[in-house]
C-alpha cells in the first residue's frame, strides 16, 4: 500500500514513511493512493477491538517493514476498552473513548503512533525527537503515550497559563523521555517554534525530528479501528448499521469513521457535531469552503477554524453533492452545550463533557424520521472529570475522577520555561556546543 499527497506533489510513501514524516513534504496530508475493500465477513473471528484493529488495518500496511509486527502493535496499543454503553431512555447509546490514560479519545491513536514508532527505531540509532505543541489534551495524550517508549524522547510546548490545572498536570507528571516545555507565549507561539524547528538546519543536523500531530496516519487508523469494531458489534447483534454522531474539529475522529465505512463497514449516517467554530457546517450548507479563524468555546477541544483533515474529506469526495452525502453537521454554541449537560443529567443521570454534550444536543434535535433510520451512536471523546470546572455548577454533584486520572494528579510534576524563540528551543534540546551553532 502507498501513500500519496491531497495536493498532489509529493511522491508516494509506505506506510512507516507516511508514520514518520506526518505531512507530506509538499504541505498536503496523506492519503491511501488505492483503497482496500473489506466486508463484515472478513472479520469473522474477531472479537476484541485489538483483533478488530490488526485486521482492519493490514490491508493499509502491506508491504510494509511493520506489516508483520501488526498484531503486536495493536496489542500494545488496545490495552483499554471502548465500551457502547445505552442511554436508558434517551433511544440511543454512546461510544465511551474516555478510558486511556489521559481519559480522551486521543490516546488511541497516540498509543497507536508510539507502539509503530518504537519499531520502527533501529537499536543503534539515535533517539527520535517528537516535538508537539500542545493547547492541551494532544500533548498529553502524546506524553502518556510515549513515556518510557525506547530511543525516543518527546518535547511538548504548552502556552503558559493557558491550559487548565488538570491539563497542565498532563503535560507535567511524566518526566524521564518527556520534557515539557512551558512556553512563555500563545498557543499559536507553541505551534511557530515548532514549525521553525522543522526547518532549522542545526536542529535538523543533531536530531532525528518527528511530529506526533492529530494529522499523522498513525492516529487516524486506529481511530477508524473502534468505529470498525462497534459497527460489528451492532450489526452482528441486530443486523443494522449504525450510524454516529461524533463531536468534532480537526475532523479527525470523524474523517477515521468515514474510512471505516469507506472500505466496507456497515456504518449508516454520519454526523458532526461543530461547536460556534462552523466553516464545516456552512460548507455542507453549501458555501464555499473558506476557514476561519477560531472561536474560544466551552468545548475548546474543537476550537478549529481550519480543520486539517477538511483537505483528505474533500480529497475522497471532491464533489460537494458528494461530500453533502457522505457527511452531515450541526453547530452547537455554549449555550445550548450548558443546557444540554444539564438537561440530560436531569433526564437520564448521564454527565457529558462540553464536547460530548454537543453531540447529545444534535441527537435531542434530530427529526424523529432520522432518529427511526438508527440505531444511533454518539461519540464520548472525553470523561466529564476533565472539564470538571465547566460540568458540576450545571449538574449541581461533584464528577467522580477515574482511577486513570487519579493516578496522574498524584505524579510530581516538572516543566522548564522557555522563551519562545528558536535559538532558546536550541539550548533547551541540544548539547551546549551544538546549540551556539549558526548562531541564534
Ligand atoms: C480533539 C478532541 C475533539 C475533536 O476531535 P477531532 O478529531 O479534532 O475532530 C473532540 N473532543 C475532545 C475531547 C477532543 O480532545
């Protein structure tokens, strides 16, 4: 299986190629340049969401270096579940891919990335340097993904003050491989630093530089793994395809789910759930497709105004009829994310976090003649106890904190401040002579 660019002007890569560069060298994301075909019946045999992942993603590792190690990696990677649990009498159930190590949908594919990565490390070689800038839940997921993970060190650049104590604490409890760096800057900062220590030939002669970002395939695979295994799951019990409404912004959670169904899941509706940040949404609605800036919302998840993975979306369905059927989006603002996480504590004892709650408010307004064509996901991408400050004055209760977190509150934490200026980035990750050349 190869590679190739959205824009067209890269040459195509293998699988470990695309895992190690993250975008391609012409700025374009990569896409599969043929697609595999599979059906329900090729995955008879597997139960477990790690199964379930090695089969649906051998076809896209084919000839590969990693092809015959898939098994393993997946095994590696799955090591929690991703339960679809009912929501007593709401009429729907929700995908819960809270249950990682820093309790967001994000450690599968950061998990997934590491467990590829550290084979793809030759013994002797030197370490692999991940730089991620971070405005919160990546960088941690990323972290917890690659502590400890042999011949690879990681760098997250978080702005300072900017993250949430919980999110900071994320970032800061790891230490041996992972160094995070408190930036004194912005978010935006965070992601220029890392952009010109890509391009910067001393970093680039010392170190081996790799990115970890929502982009790479690496995240994106396994993603489309656990859409891959719920769809069996209801369809073996009921003989239909559900379909899913996911919360979204670098539409990368919902771009996996879209593939799944592409290489042959029974997968039915799609529908993303936007917060105020709505080029996607008004782009469907037929406008022409213009980012934006982002919007600071309370799901600040998704706080995209440029969504990345928009280039692969429009790549598979370069006809907007096309894309219009492929997809649907709603937009909800604070609001109704406020009422919603109220209302359905209220109604049904469930506690959604900002993100989560959008989805559950596209589910309350869906037309009862869609809601018949279930049966009918919605995708948990966080554990409200992240977002604790914004959840329990609308529920009126305290969130019970999941023992993965709990574990991560009692870690020390330790981050170095940093000025956000390459020649600092240099002393920071190099050995004092290397940095001073070229000067600043
Ligand atoms: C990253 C994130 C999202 C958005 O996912 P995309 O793949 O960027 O669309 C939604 N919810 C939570 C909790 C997230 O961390």
């Amino acid at each position: 299986m190869h590679y190739v660019s959205t824009r067209g002007e890269s040459p195509a890569a293998g699988f470990s190629a695309a895992l190690l560069a993250g975008l391609a060298p012409d700025g374009g994301l990569y896409v599969p340049a043929a697609w595999p075909r599979l059906t329900a019946a090729d995955f008879d045999g597997c139960t477990s969401l790690a199964q379930v992942a090695e089969r649906l993603i051998a076809p896209f590792a084919a000839g590969d270096e990693l092809a015959g190690q898939l098994g393993a990696i997946a095994a590696d990677a799955f090591t929690f579940p991703a339960p679809l649990v009912p929501v007593a009498g709401a009429g729907y159930s929700v995908l819960e891919l809270f249950h990682g190590p820093t309790a967001a949908f994000k450690d599968f594919g950061a998990r997934f990335l590491a467990a590829c990565l550290t084979r793809l490390r030759a013994a002797d070689a030197r370490p692999l340097e991940i730089l991620v800038a971070t405005s919160g839940d990546t960088g941690g997921a990323v972290a917890a993904a690659f502590h400890r993970r042999p011949g690879i060190r990681v760098a997250v650049l978080f702005p300072r003050g900017l993250v949430s104590p919980a999110q900071a604490q994320q970032l800061t409890c790891w230490g041996e491989n992972v160094q995070a760096f408190e930036v004194r800057g912005s978010f935006d900062d965070c992601q220029r630093l890392v952009k010109a220590a890509f391009v910067d030939p001393v970093l680039r002669a010392h170190l081996d530089l790799s990115s970890a970002n929502s982009i790479n395939l690496g995240r994106l695979l396994p993603q489309a793994a656990y859409h891959a295994a719920t769809a069996l799951a209801v369809w073996r019990a009921g003989g239909r395809a559900p379909s899913f409404v996911i919360p979204s912004g670098n539409l990368g959670n919902a771009l996996a789910c879209v593939w799944a169904r592409h290489v042959g899941l029974p997968i039915g509706d799609i529908v993303l759930a936007h917060n105020a940040n709505r080029a996607v949404a008004d782009h469907l609605a037929g406008k022409p497709w213009q980012p934006r800036r982002s919007i600071a919302t309370l799901a600040s998840a998704m706080d995209v105004g440029a969504p990345s993975n928009m280039e692969r979306l429009q790549a598979l369905f370069p006809a907007l009829p096309d894309l219009q059927a492929a997809v649907t989006a709603d937009v909800v603002d604070d609001g109704a994310i406020r009422r919603r996480i109220a209302d359905d504590y209220r109604a049904y004892g469930a506690i959604w976090c900002p993100h989560t709650a959008t989805a559950a408010e596209v589910m309350a307004r869906m037309p009862a003649e869609r809601r018949a064509r279930g049966p009918w996901i919605i995708a948990a991408t966080a554990h409200p106890a992240k977002f604790r400050e914004i959840v329990e004055p609308l529920i009126g209760r305290d969130v019970p904190v999941p023992e993965s977190l709990a574990q991560l509150y009692e870690r020390p934490s330790a981050s170095t401040a940093l000025e956000p200026r390459l020649d600092a980035l240099r002393a920071a990750l190099l050995p004092a002579a290397a940095a001073g050349e070229g000067g600043a």
